[in-house]
C-alpha cells in the first residue's frame, strides 16, 4: 500500500507546484495591486511548500498520515487499500485547497479581533477543514465502510 500511496502522493506534489507556479505568474504578472493579492500570494506559498514536501519528502509523509508498509511483497493492491490510499489524497488536495482561505481568515481574525466575533470562524472553512481531517485520520475505516457497501467482506 506504501508504495501506492507514494506515488499518488509524487503525482499530487507535482500537481501543487504546477498550481501553485501558475498562481505566482499570476501574481507577478499583476503587481500585487489587486484585491485578493494576499489572499493568492498565501496559496501560492502553502501550494509550493506542500508540493515540495510531497515530491521530495513522501516517505515522510506517509509516516505522518500512517500509510503501512507491508515490507518487500510484491505490489498486490486490494480495492480497500486503493480506496484508503486515494481518500487521504482527496483529503491532503482538499486540505491543501483550503488551507490559504483558513489561514487568511484567521490572520484577519487576530488582526480584527474587535469587530469580529469567533462565530465569523465557524463557517464553511471550517467544516471543510474537518471533514479534510476526518478523511485522512478515518480512511481506513471510511475505506472499510465504503468496500462493505460494495457488497465486498471486510479485510482485516
């Protein structure tokens, strides 16, 4: 299962730098003088930071999110292990999607502390942030649940 997981995850890291690339031209391209610049400039900055840190550091990565390693077997993925290995890539490229609008929302909440109240923060931001969590800390068991429904027995 690891080294699925290490590919997708390769793939996923080259797809952030590409994305976050794209929004640094973009920025540049404009002069920073637009309304969301701040914004852009944060996701630009977290899309290549994760990118670098799934491209380069995958093995890192899959310990983190505690992908298991069965050793030297030849790579035998069942569809349980395909859909665990793919729900925490949907849940890391979610993640990583909202991770800039979190951060912007909470730095103008610190800065705002005064006009704003707490409740401004529980918002769609923060559901998304918990369901992208809940995808990666729950996909084994999300993965399970998902195989049973397709009519399969449970692996162990």
């Amino acid at each position: 299962m690891k080294p699925l997981f290490i590919v997708g995850a390769k793939l996923l890291g080259i797809y952030l730098i590409i994305n976050g690339m794209i929004e640094l031209f973009a920025l540049a391209n404009r002069g920073g003088g637009f309304p969301y610049a701040a914004q852009l400039a944060v996701s630009c900055l977290i899309q290549l930071i994760a990118g670098t840190a799934l491209v380069f550091f995958t093995e890192i990565v899959a310990t983190a999110v505690r992908i298991r390693d069965f050793g030297d077997q030849p790579p035998n993925v069942s569809m349980r292990q395909a859909l665990e290995v793919g729900i925490i890539l949907l849940g890391l490229i979610q993640l990583l999607s909202i991770l800039p609008r979190i951060v912007v929302l909470l730095s103008e909440y610190l800065t705002q502390a005064r006009i704003q109240s707490g409740a401004n923060l529980l918002g769609l931001d923060a559901l998304a942030l918990a369901a992208c969590l809940l995808m990666i800390v729950f996909a084994r068991k999300i993965a399970a649940v998902l195989y049973r429904a397709n009519g399969h027995q449970s692996d162990p």
